[in-house]
C-alpha cells in the first residue's frame, strides 16, 4: 500500500542524506521525496511516500524514529490529510491546437505561466491523480517537458508534532547514566 | 594577569573524555589528528593512551574493552585511510550493538571537499554503519557534540559514535564551557515500558505449558542478568542463549539448555521447535536463530523484551511486547508470573539431550580435535577465563563447550563476523582486566589477518593467550565446501603458514605447539600458569565439522548432527541425481 509519511527533521547538513540512506540500505522503495523548512527554521519537514506492507511500513517509522536528528515521524494516512503536487508542464501549442490545450488548463484548475511560439508552459496542483489524468490528455498534443515537486501533505486541523506529542515523559539525558 | 579560559579544541576533547570517565583509549596517529594526540600526550596522567600497529587493531581493542566493561570504548584515529581502516570496527560494533566512541582527524575545514591529501568524507562512509556520526563545524559545538557522542552510544541499544573533527579546529582555541548534559532526551534511546503488555505476558506464561526463554545480547548490554536469573528461577521456565547473549544466564544452571541456532544443541533447537510460549528477552530474531523463517518454532505464541522498537516484529509477529529498561520489565514480569512444575516438558528435553547432547570423540593416540582442544582450555582456566574468538569453525566450538556462568566473559563478533576481531579485542579486554587470564580462541586464518597487534601485547606484557587451532584451513567454509561444493576447496586450503612458535619469540613472546592431545593439555598447562602473553598452537584434526548445523534455510527441526548423516543425505542426493538421469 501507498503510505505519506510526514517526518519533521532538524533543519541540519546531512539529514536529507541520513533520510535517504536509510531507504536505499534496507531496501524501501520511494515514490517522492518532498524536503522544505516549516514555520520554525530549525527544523524541516520531509514527506516521503513510500510503498510497502504493514511490516515494512511500521519498519520504516521506527528506523526513522531512530536517527537521532528526526524529531517526529507521522504516518499520514490514517490521518485525514490533503496533499498536493505540483507540476510545470511545457506542452506543444500550434496554432490549430492552443485552443484546445487552454480548454484543458481551465478544466483542471492550471494556469499558463508562459507562451512561446509553438508552445506554452502550464502550472498545475492538486492530488497525484488529477495532474495524471492531465498529463495523460496533454500527451495527445506533445508533452515537451515535464517538472514535478513530489506529494507535499498536511493534515486537516490538529498540528502533529504539538497534539500528537511523546507518550512519554521528556527527561534531558545525563551524563555518566551507563547502559539504559 | 587576568585568567586565561582559552582551550583548543584537543583540550576539550580530552576534557570531555575525562568527564566522561575515561582512562584508556586506543589509536594511531596522523597528520590530521596530531593535534589531539598532542592534548593526549600532555594529560598522559589523566588518559592512558595505547599506541597500535593499524587502526583495526584500535576498534577492535577499543571494543574488546567496551564488550568486557560495559563502559564506553574509544579510539582515535587520523583522517583518510586512518578513518577507513576503522570502518570494519565501526560495522562489527553496530551490529552487535557496543557501545563506542570513535574520533577521526579530518584535514582542515577550508580543505574540505577539494580531495585534499589524507582526505575521505568519513561522516558519508560511516553514516550507515554507525548509530550516528558528527562533522565538527566549529569548535563552539565541540564540546557538546562529544557529550552527546557519549550520551548517544552508551543510551538505549547501544552502538557507535563517530566524531569527525578537521584539523583546524583541534588545534583553534577558544572560550567554551563544557555543558554537563547531552543535548538529547533519553526518551529517544529508551521508551517507557507498556505495564499492559507486562501483564498481558503473564497471562501468556500461566497458560503456557512448554514455555521457552530465548534471551540475547541485549540481556548483557543491559546489565540485567540477574534480573533475568530471578524471572527464569522463580518462573522455572528453561532458558537457551544465542551466541551474543552467552553468559548472560549461568552454563552451569539445571535449566539452561545451551546455545540455540545455526550451531545450537539438538536439545536447544527442538525446544525452540516444539515449545508452546517463546520469550525473547533482548534478542532479535536473526537468521542464524531462526533458521527458515515459516518453519520456526511453529506451534509457540510469542513475547518479545527488547529495547530497540524496530527489533520488534521485524522478522517474526509477536503477541505481547514491551520496549524499556529490561531491569525494569524483567522485575515487573517476575513479580506478576506465576511458578509452575513443567516436569513433562524438562523431562522432553531431557530426552533430547540424552539423544543428541554435545559430544566428541577424542582419540587419544589421534589427531587433536578442536572440541578438545576448547573443552580442555575450560578445564584448566575452571570456567574464569574471559574468552575471545575469531570466526568460524573454533568460534562455534568455542561457544558449545566453553561453559559461561557470568556475562560479559565472552567477547565475539557475533553479526557481521568479523575475522581478526578476537585478538586485539582480548588486548582491550586485557587492560580492563589486567589480572584475568584472557584468551583468545582463534583460528590459523583469522588470527592472520591482526596478527601485527602481537606488538601492542609485548609492549604492555599484556596476561593474553593466543590459542591457535590449526587445520590450514578456512575451516567454516571448507566445511560448506564439504557439504555443498562436493569438496572444491576453493581458495580455503591455507598451507602456507608462519611457523607460529618462531612468531612469538621474535616478538619476544613464550611460544608452545601441540600435535597430540596429550602434548595439548601439557602446553595449555604451562600457557596458562606463567603470568604473561602467549601463542600456543595447537595443530588440529582439519576434517573436523561443527555439529549440529541447521543448513542456512534449512528449518531448525532439520539438523545435520554428524558427518555420517551428512553422508547419508549426500548419498540419497546422489541417488536422486542418478534417477533423474541427464537433462
């Protein structure tokens, strides 16, 4: 199953790299990863959408927990959450076809965010399968080039890493406590 | 003049290190670590620093103190191919979870990234074989990042550290007060015990009737043998070890049934096989345990204790479980467990032991079986010998006849099976226990790939014996060889080998040989009783197998226990080959 998993990270050199090493060493396949400074710059937050059963999923948010700069790991899914994508699209645009490729941007919501002689570039967001089903439609007049971010997403109301806090009680460490 | 606060960054790495306890350490210098050995070499008082001839035989020591000790291990090394020659040390203490901490010379920080002279990105080579690892960036964040390289190795599962520190920075002074905490919360390494689940496994264990303790490493890296000694006596539940938890339970008990797994007891293995309830304290469920994972242990519900969550339902689904401080859980669960009888149960596995027990055949007037060779080092050090081993074929010997009674006498590369690990690791264990007797079981193979520490040991007239069972051979693999590449010995016949009585006395070290079994008890004898470092070889049967092997893959129901029924499954092999004529 698809999984989005939100990972709040400290905002830290070789995080990204810690992230995605964790992946390809044991084997976990990535869709998309998304990486961008949150509302505190100390920390950034990472959405990863990752395929895999309930085993390695659950293996996934432990490892994850693990690394020492990850702050918090939150399986979206469950989650009511919204999620987005964007896409630049520069799609073939001759005289005889701008028409239709215009009707086609209005339809999904996008917008042409530049004009060239024989083509246009189009800006589009929304779910995965939305800028699919676009990108699908557009082929029939001649996808040039195409541009992705990756699933961002966010769920609805509670903040997670606030509501959903620690179960346990925060201790700072000491030094000289041996072998916990 | 006013009081000058100014410290370079090698002084706040030895202040930290002292803070932290520290009296020994281990490495080889450099260009980029000059500095800190500078630092090091004028608190020679405070920290004793041990001088190696390569810097695998640094970890390795720094390890073999760390396994001994339960304290923090360190070493030092210098940039480049200083680092990678601990990379091997670095993955061997990650996957059997010891507690390190490794500081590296890196070139100065403006040279960083223009492939400079003795430059590696260490922190990118070592990012997934340590529990995590720092690039120093300035020296105000030094003195922290060493307090959390400490705090974050020895906390929760433990593991190693890497700090990665340029030279400019070692060698730059500034005004920088050594915080007392780490930076972390321990929350991080060790969750709060689920009291629901504790009782939910003793419910389990009063409806159990042939339950099984299957404990591990994690026993000892938690300091809680006791504990576990009291849940097991009070419960009366049999209790069998891997390979990394030996000792963790006393050999010597009526009810441990020795070591489970590849090359576990019969005894260990049917009951892992046949037991109702299995509790997994502090151990993981590795491939070596479980052998093929849909056949193991079929007909058990299962309870897992264990500190590190993704230990659990990794590679088997359990029913109960709880992470956190086993001295805790362990108490817990022993007080809520009920005291049964299980005489139907002991009296199976006794009779599995009395099919199948642990057992060898020495001819006297024959060649020296290793089985003997081990068995014979245990008599004559009475069980108090810390033990180190190589890999391979006299490691699992090592295992199945030396007898534990305490934790943290046996000193193995269990996970990544690291040959050359047992003899700079009896060195480290030595300096922690400069009184023990410390031997290093080894194999003609392995102790040649570390051999050169045979310096570090006359230097410091360590009390180590080196036992060599010679059969010039990679003996484990000539033994897949055997069983399963119809006798290619491949790249494993060794017959070219120093002569290893000539070895030691050029090291300046007493050498013994043994060819005959009675030659082997004599030469022991004598090893053992002067005070001092020794190579005793001891040249051995090399047709010699370990018994009983679970074929990798293999369920662990399906043991090979002798070479003769390694022979009549060869033959009924062969006879399917012939039937099925050529294709």
């Amino acid at each position: 199953m698809r999984h989005t998993i939100s990972v709040m990270v400290k905002n830290q050199a070789g995080v990204l790299s810690r992230v995605s090493n964790l992946f390809s060493a044991r084997g976990y396949n990535i869709d998309s990863l998304v990486v961008g400074v949150t509302d505190d710059p100390k920390i950034s937050r990472i959405t990863i959408v990752v395929r895999g059963d309930e085993r390695i999923i659950d293996q996934v948010e432990k490892q994850l927990n693990k690394l020492i700069d990850v702050i918090k790991v939150v399986d979206l899914t469950h989650d009511d959450f919204i999620s987005r994508d964007l896409a630049l699209i520069k799609v073939k645009a001759e005289a005889h076809t701008r028409s239709q490729v215009m009707e086609i941007v209005q339809c999904f919501d996008g917008k042409i965010v530049d004009v060239a002689l024989k083509s246009f570039i189009i800006e589009v967001t929304g779910k995965e399968s939305k800028i699919n089903a676009m990108v699908e439609l557009l082929k029939n007049y001649g996808v040039l080039e195409m541009v992705r971010t990756g699933e961002v997403a966010i769920s609805r109301g509670k903040k997670v890493h606030e509501e959903e806090g620690p179960k346990v009680k925060m201790r700072a460490g000491k030094a000289g406590q041996a072998n916990l | 003049m006013a009081k000058n606060k100014l410290k370079t960054g090698a002084q706040m790495v030895v202040d930290v290190l002292v803070d932290e306890g520290v009296d020994i350490l281990w490495g080889l210098t450099g260009g980029a670590i000059l500095p800190v050995f500078d630092a090091l070499y004028q608190n020679s008082d405070r920290i004793k620093l041990v001088d190696t001839r390569h810097e695998q035989g640094a970890i390795h020591m720094a390890e073999g103190y760390a396994k001994a000790t339960g304290k923090v291990g360190v070493c030092v090394v210098t940039s480049g191919p200083g680092a990678t020659n601990i990379v091997t040390g670095l993955t061997d203490a990650y996957m059997d979870s010891v507690p390190l901490v490794a500081i590296t010379g890196q070139v100065p920080s403006h040279l960083i990234g223009t492939d400079a002279f003795q430059e590696a990105d260490v922190v990118g080579i070592t990012r997934s074989c340590t529990k995590h690892n720092f690039l120093v960036k300035n020296i105000q964040e030094l003195p922290q990042i060493m307090r959390d390289a400490f705090f974050i190795a020895r906390s929760g599962r433990p593991g190693p550290v890497l700090v990665d520190l340029p030279k400019d920075i070692a060698a730059a002074s500034a005004e920088v007060a050594i915080p007392k905490h780490a930076s972390i919360p321990l929350s991080k390494f060790v969750p709060t015990p689920d009291f629901n689940e504790i009782a939910k496994m003793a419910e389990l264990i009063k409806g159990a009737k042939k339950p099984l303790i299957y404990a591990g490493g994690g026993v000892i890296n938690a300091n809680a043998s006791e504990a576990l000694y009291k849940f097991a006596r009070k419960t009366n539940i049999p209790v069998t070890l891997t390979l990394m938890g030996l000792g963790a339970y006393p050999a010597g008990d009526r009810q441990f049934i020795d070591m489970l797994g590849m090359h576990g007891s019969y005894r260990a293995n049917m009951a892992l096989t046949y037991c109702d309830l299995l509790i997994a304290i502090g151990s993981r469920f590795d491939d070596r345990v479980t052998g093929k994972l849909s056949e193991f242990s079929p007909h058990s519900k299962k309870i897992h204790i264990d500190v590190d969550p993704t230990s659990i339902g990794k590679n088997v689904k359990v029913e109960a479980h709880t992470l956190g401080d086993m001295n805790t859980i362990l108490a817990a669960l022993t007080k809520q467990s009920v005291s049964k009888e299980y005489e139907g149960w002991y009296d199976e596995l006794d009779a599995w032991q009395k099919k199948h027990p642990l057992a060898y055949q020495q001819n006297p007037g024959g060649k020296v079986l290793p089985q003997f060779a081990v068995d014979e080092i245990y008599r004559l050090t009475k069980g108090d010998a810390i033990i180190t081993t190589e890999v391979g074929q006299h490691q699992m010997w090592a295992a199945q006849f030396y007898k534990f009674n305490k934790a943290r006498r046996w000193i193995t590369s269990g996970g990544l099976g690291t040959m050359g690990f047992g003899f700079p690791a009896a060195i480290g264990a030595s300096f922690a226990f400069p009184d023990a007797t410390v031997i290093d079981i080894a194999g003609d193979g392995s102790f040649q790939m570390t051999m050169q520490e045979l310096a570090v040991m006359k230097e410091h007239d360590l009390n180590v014996k080196v036992v060599v069972l010679n059969n010039k051979f990679l003996g484990m693999v000539k033994q897949w060889q055997d069983l399963f590449f119809d006798k290619r010995y491949a790249s494993t016949s060794i017959p070219v080998q120093p002569d290893f009585v000539k070895l030691a006395d050029c090291y300046g070290i007493k050498g013994y040989r043994a060819e005959t079994p009675r030659e082997t008890t004599q030469v022991l004898a004598e090893a053992f009783k002067i005070k001092g470092p020794a190579i005793v070889e001891i040249v051995v049967d090399e047709e010699e197998h370990v018994y009983p092997m679970v074929p990798a893959g293999a369920a662990n129901k399906d043991m090979v226990l002798s070479k003769e029924e390694d022979r009549a499954q060869a033959m009924a092999a062969m006879k399917l080959k012939l039937k099925g004529g050529r294709k």
